[in-house]
C-alpha cells in the first residue's frame, strides 16, 4: 500500500503488484495443485478431504486479488453501500487513477 497526495491536494492509497509476478504466482498454484494430488494420493484421508479441488479456488481467488481494476471497483462499491459512512469519513474511490500493468 501506498500513500499520495493528488495534485489538487486529496490524499490517496494505492496498491501495486511487482512486475512479472503472475508467472511466478502461476507456478506457485501448479505446485500447491500438484502437492494436493500427492496429499490425496498417499494421505489416508486424502480421498475423503479432497484436497484438489480447493486449487482452482485458492487459485481464482489469489488472481482476483492481483486484478487491480477489479479491486478498486470493489472498493467504489464498498464506498457507495457505505456512502454515509464514507461522507463522514471523507473517503472516496479514485477509479479513474486505476490501470492495468
């Protein structure tokens, strides 16, 4: 997380993502995906706990993370059901800041 000031003076967080990290992270779930299969394999509760089938969820879930588009639009959603609360609080999404890499 990061913190600026605008040029006409409002004060904003944003949030970055290291470049070239989703072929890293891409190889990181093949592994996690592989080691479930292993768990389920030669794991006595293995075949009863199902490990394989929480990767594609982890896996959608961490690649929601990284769109950063998408999580300044939750954010502008979030600000909008909490509008009163965010008057009061002075805090607004600054979706037109957001691109993508």
């Amino acid at each position: 997380m990061h913190f600026a000031t605008l040029p006409d003076g409002r004060e904003v967080a944003g949030q970055d993502s290291p470049p070239g990290i989703a072929p890293i992270i891409d190889h990181d779930i093949a592994l996690l995906d592989a080691l479930a299969g292993l768990l389920e394999r030669l794991w006595s509760d293995g075949k009863r706990l199902k490990p394989r089938r929480w990767s594609p969820k982890f896996a959608k879930h961490l690649h929601d993370e990284l769109d950063l588009m998408r999580e300044a639009a939750n954010c502008s959603q979030l600000l909008a059901q909490l509008h009163a609360f965010a008057a009061a609080a002075g805090a607004r999404s600054v979706l037109g800041l957001v691109r993508r890499p």
